[in-house]
C-alpha cells in the first residue's frame, strides 16, 4: 500500500518552487520481472489499468495511493518494432516510462518518494524523459507586477533573448486584449519556457487544491481553501504567476545555461538526473541557471541592437551555488558516437544476460565510462585523447580484477570491448 504524510516546513519567502511534471524511462529489473498490473496488486496496491496502450506500449495503468489518488502512471511492455507501431531504436523488452502524478509532484519530498518506489521494485532509470519546474510568486523580485510586464513584452518595450518562437493567449476586450500565457520554445527544445496567470488557469480550468496547499505553506497565501491573503487588516485575492521551464530528454544527464551576473558572459553547466532536484535548495538553483539563459529580457532602445540594450531585472537569486564552469560551447548538435553505442550496448546485453557475475561486469564498465563523462565538460562527443583514457581507466579496472578474480568476469569485459574494438 502506498501511504506518504504531507508534512510542510517554513515558508520560503514568498518564493514556491515545485516540480510539476516528473517522468522517467526507465528498464525494469529481473527481480519480479515482469513488473505488469497484477504484480503490484500482489504487493497490496491499488492499480487502475487502462483498457487500451499507447503507441509505444503495450499496457499502461496507475497505481493509486491509500487515499485512492493516483501515485504514479506507468507504460511498459514495448510494441515490437516488427509490428511496425514502434520508434526506429534498439528494441528493449525491458523498457518502460514512468511518470509521478501531478498531485505528487508537489509534495515536499517528491523526488525521495519516487525514487524510493523506483529502487524498491527494481527499476533502473535511464534518463528523466521530463520535467518541469515552476516558480509561483505575486510579484517579481523588484516589485514589478506579472501582469504588466506581459503586457509590455506583447507590446514590444521589451525583447527576450533566446526562444524566438513564441505563443500566447489572451482576452479580447473592446477597449483592447489582456494577455494571459506566454510560452516560447518548441515541442523539439530542449527546453521550453511558460508565463502565465497560474490563478486564472485554476479558477477556468481544472481546479488543484493541493497546489493552492503549496502557496499557503510557501506564504503566498493565508487560506488555501478560498485563496486569500490578509493585506493590511482586509481579505484579499492575489494574483499568483508562475515562470515554468519544461526539460526534455534530449537533455540526457545535463544541459548548458548562460551565467549573466558577470561582465564576462559565461556558460555553465547544469546537472539533470533526479539526485540534482531532490531538495528545495536544489531546484532553486536549477530554477535560477535557468531563468538566467531562458528568461531573460532586455529593455527596447531604438537604433540599438537587442544584446547592447539594458537588461529588465526580473528574478534575483542570492544563492550560494557553484556549477560547472564551461568554456566553450558547442556550435553544432552531436552525433551519435561510438560511446554512445557502446552505452546502448552494454545496457542491452545486460537485460538479455541474468547471472548476477555478468551483469556486475557490466556495471562496471558503465561506471568507468560515466566517469569519465563526467570529467568531460566541453563536449558532448570524445576525441582521441579522451579515448585513450577510457582505455587506460578500463585497462586499470581489470587488472584491479585480476587481483581479485573472484570479483566478476574478466573474460566478460574483455569479450565486450572487443565487441567494439573500433572505439580504440
């Protein structure tokens, strides 16, 4: 059974940031294989299935908590590319996505909670394949209102930079239009951009009381159940706005931002796997990166170009953060590399090998790759330097092995680097 308290701590300054859009892909484990509706109503919860998949997927149901709300949702048995109804890929039996309900997503410990269930029922996240994280606020750092800065952007006294496609919505008046909702980006972008009147979209739309709960435990409002706040001795209804990033999977582990607080631009790098948004703190600060490359703007001038006018100061952040440091940027998007197929490879061979000695040799390899990805700040791809150290590092970890022969397979790892000898 699936039971979690919702405990809030202090308010967070008038500032509530929340993830509200959690999903992963993910392989399931051999461990209780195959990890279909009735293996979870075999460990006591309570599943919804759907009657009919998706174009991907065979099977799709939600698992529902003790109160009968819905946890999470999840997709699994992929369609066989043969049947011609899946994505050109490597066919992994074991693939599945999993995506945390939206009311779940606004609990404080939202991450811990799902990768706690992820690791208990032997799943293995690959990637997140979205999400999103939202900043909820009545007025913006400076005191500016939401309201009247969205209006002066559609009305061109200020410019954005990056992003240039752009939708937006709006009110029709006979003495003129309101505009309510922005968004830029496309549905390709690594990351798209929202801002809009998150209370009229609750009051029009399908109402959320848990996050009305959210405002009130961040300050943004006093009474949760009606939305008020008292100002000055009198009942008021605030207008709450909300700046949304969406990230994609085409992030795949991290993804770059510009860091304009300094009179040398820099860019930097910004880690995306669900240990870097565990916490309050940390998805402040990926909030922060972001709004710092994707909403940013910049004052009209006449005659003058949009990067050389003055910048509209909207979000301060005094934060203590230290990101990578990136000195140089990609122009163009990567291929897909050898490693890259190696990557693929290994994590499919161990899905299709079962003896615990197998599938530790993999892991090893799979570590000593990551890590050298992760010493590899400037690029996405590996030059022939960086392949020599991924061969010294795997040549270091087996000999480590041969001193220990009892610790996995050295035979293995060598059969599967000479399965792609052309890297080296």
């Amino acid at each position: 059974m699936i039971d979690y308290e919702w405990k809030f701590g202090e308010p967070e300054q008038g500032r509530c940031i929340n993830l509200d859009w959690l999903e992963v892909y993910c392989t399931e484990g051999r461990e209780g294989y195959p990890h279909n509706a009735d293996y979870f109503t075999n460990h006591g919860i309570t599943v919804h299935v759907r009657d009919y998949g998706t174009r991907q997927y065979k099977e799709m149901f939600t698992l529902l908590d003790r109160n009968g709300m819905a946890f999470c949702e999840i997709r699994r048995a992929p369609v066989s590319e043969s049947s011609g109804q899946c994505q050109v890929g490597i066919y992994n039996p074991y693939s599945c996505h999993i995506k945390l309900s939206n009311r779940y997503c606004y609990h404080p410990q939202a991450v811990r909670i799902f990768a706690d269930f992820l690791m208990q029922h032997h799943f293995t996240v690959e990637r997140l394949f979205r999400l999103d994280l939202a900043l909820d606020f009545e007025r913006f750092d400076r005191g500016d209102d939401p309201n009247k800065v969205m209006q002066r952007y559609v009305a061109g006294r200020y410019s954005k930079i990056n992003q240039s496609n752009l939708s937006a919505h709006a009110r029709d008046w006979w003495d003129g239009r309101e505009w309510n909702y922005l968004s830029w980006g496309s549905e390709n972008s690594m990351v798209s951009t929202k801002f809009y009147d998150k209370t009229l979209e609750l009051r029009e739309g399908k109402d959320k009381p848990y996050i009305r709960y959210a405002w009130q435990a961040a300050g943004l409002i006093d009474d949760y159940r009606d939305c008020t706040k008292i100002v000055n001795g009198e009942k008021t209804q605030p207008r709450i706005y909300r700046v949304e990033f969406s990230i994609k999977s085409s992030a795949r582990g991290w993804f770059v931002v510009e860091d304009n607080r300094y009179e040398k631009k820099r860019r930097l790098v910004q880690n995306h796997s669900l240990g870097d948004y565990e916490t309050k703190q940390q998805q402040l600060h990926a909030f922060a990166n972001l709004a710092e490359h994707y909403f940013h703007f910049k004052v009209f001038e006449k005659d003058k170009r949009k990067d050389r006018c003055k910048d509209k100061i909207l979000f301060e952040f005094n934060l203590d953060h230290k990101p990578y440091k990136l000195d140089h940027l990609m122009t163009e998007t990567p291929k897909r590399t050898e490693l890259d197929r190696l990557l693929s490879h290994l994590q499919t061979y161990k899905l299709l090998h079962v003896t615990d000695k197998n599938r530790q040799a993999i892991d090893l390899l799979i570590t000593d790759i990551n890590t050298l990805r992760l010493r590899n700040e400037q690029a996405d791809y590996f030059d022939k330097k960086e392949t020599l150290l991924l061969q010294l590092l795997i040549n270091k970890r087996i000999q480590s092995m041969q001193a220990n022969p009892l610790q996995t397979d050295i035979e293995l790892i060598k059969h599967l680097l000479n399965l792609t000898d052309e890297i080296f």
